[in-house]
C-alpha cells in the first residue's frame, strides 16, 4: 500500500485542504484517511462530514488512529431519501465510551452543510481540529461539478483561514478523469491511494 501525493502546492502537514482519490470501499481508503486526519499529530478535535456513509461507521474506521476517549467527536450527518436516520446511527451512540455530537441536516444542501461545518470551524480555543469530508462522490449525485466547485472554493478558503486541517474524499473508480483534474487545483496537495501503486 502506497500513497501517490501529486499536484502538492505544499507538504501535506503544511496543506490545509487535501484531496483523498481512493476506491470507495477499501482498505486504502482507510488508511489514506487515517493517515491524513494525523497528518499534523493526534487532533483534539475531528469534525466528520457524512453523506452516504454512517458516523458509526467512520468513527469506527478512525479507530486506529484516534482515541475515541480523548479525541472529542462531532459529525455532520447528512440524511437523505436514500438513508433513515436509523442507518445514520447504525453501530453508533457512545462506541467505546466517546462522547460525539451529531449534527443533522435533513437534505443535502450545500449551503446547509458549508454553514454547519463553518459553525464547527468558528472556535477561538486554541485545540487542533481535522475535518474530514465523506464523499465528494456522494454529494455529486446530487449537485453539479461546477456547483460543488463553487461550494469547494468557498469552504477550501474558510478551512484555510481557520487553520484546521481538512481532507476530502473522492471515489478513484466513480468519475472519469476530468471530474479529478477539474477538482485537484482546488487544494493544496492531492493523494491517490491506491493498492496497486508501487
């Protein structure tokens, strides 16, 4: 398993805003994951995104590289027609004694979920924060590239300004090229996780 960073304005512990292209459902999403939310050390604080897959289910793909006991938790949990609140909670609620909020917003919404996550990153402590983003894929089944664009240019600009470190994922098998070099000069670095890579 390696990790492929190209088009890199910046070292990914320099760069606020990196894009992860990864097969969906894999090990190398995982670990890329993994990798970038402690790219600038254990944060104090992870604020997820979720779209089609369960706050559950991240937070228990995060385990390797969190202490769920430590790391406080929050999730923005994008429901839809096509999942139930149920699915959203699905292995969730106090997994291994965290504590976790859980933002809901009802529709996706780009304006809803930039003010929500605008909200989490509005915080004059001095603690550090990674954001991680699942998926961009998702979100394309219900906007435009070029809508998604504008929203990413927005939130790309106020993630750097809060100084946190984000990620955002994206299916490697689920888009043709373009949609990646369209997205790519929208953050600082790109990593492709890949299993076949060298």
């Amino acid at each position: 398993m390696s990790f492929d960073v190209f088009d890199a304005d910046e070292s990914l512990e320099e760069a606020s805003n990196v894009l992860c292209i990864s097969p969906e459902i894999s090990t190398s999403k995982e670990e890329c994951c993994q990798e970038l939310l402690t790219r600038c050390g254990i944060p104090d604080r992870i604020v997820g995104v979720t779209v089609a897959s369960s706050p559950g289910g991240r937070m228990a793909e995060w385990g390797n590289a969190i202490n769920p006991m430590t790391t406080e938790l929050t999730f923005i949990d994008v429901s839809h027609g096509g999942r139930s609140a149920a699915m959203s909670a699905d292995g969730f609620g106090g997994q291994n004694g965290a504590l976790v909020d859980v933002v809901e917003v009802p529709e996706v919404d780009l304006r809803d979920i930039g003010k929500e996550i605008t909200n989490q990153l509005d915080s004059d402590s001095n603690e550090t924060v990674a954001v991680c983003i699942d998926s961009l894929t998702d979100l394309l089944q219900f906007e435009s590239e070029e809508t998604l664009s504008r929203f990413l240019h927005v939130l790309t600009t106020r993630v750097n300004e809060s100084g946190v470190a984000a990620h955002y994922h994206i299916d490697a098998h689920g888009h043709p090229e373009r949609v990646f070099e369209t997205l790519s000069p929208l953050f600082e670095a790109t990593v492709r996780a890949d299993p076949d890579l060298g």
